[in-house]
C-alpha cells in the first residue's frame, strides 16, 4: 500500500490525535495538506477522494453521488493519489 493511500484512509483517527495533543498526527496532516494543494487534483479527482476519504462512502455510493460508476470512481482516485503523491 502507498504512503498516501494510507495516509489518507487514517484521516480521521489523525484528526481525532491532533485534538488530544499529537503533534505528529497535525505534522502529518499539515504535510498531506500542502501535497493535495500541489498535485493539481482535478476537481473530479478532489471530489471522489473527498467522498471515500473524508465522508467515508464506498466507491460505489461515492459513484451514485457523482452520476459515475464505481470503476470510474475507483480510476479518479488511484489518479488522484497519484498525482498528491
């Protein structure tokens, strides 16, 4: 598994880190901030990641939401770690 698949499916539990003092958790997600800003997501790309990752939706319910597939999700967010990578 990629160092940002993984990153990112720990969001919450950072988040949650961050608020009992962790200064690691807030390094980390300080530092995935700062990529995702970079990488010049596509706002397709943003949306699915935003979806899976922060919502907590299946790829699957994440596609009826955006009028898509959940292969055509699944491709939006291997591109999209890609590119915050």
């Amino acid at each position: 598994m990629n160092n940002v698949k993984a990153t990112l499916e720990q969001m919450h539990e950072l988040s949650a880190r961050r608020y009992l003092g962790d200064y690691d958790a807030c390094d980390i997600l300080v530092d995935l901030e700062h990529a995702i800003e970079r990488s010049d997501l596509t706002d397709r790309q943003r949306e699915a990641l935003y979806y899976v990752y922060v919502e907590g939706l299946t790829q699957e319910d994440a596609g009826k939401r955006m009028g898509v597939g959940k292969s055509s999700v699944n491709k939006l967010i291997k591109r999209g770690e890609e590119a915050i990578k």
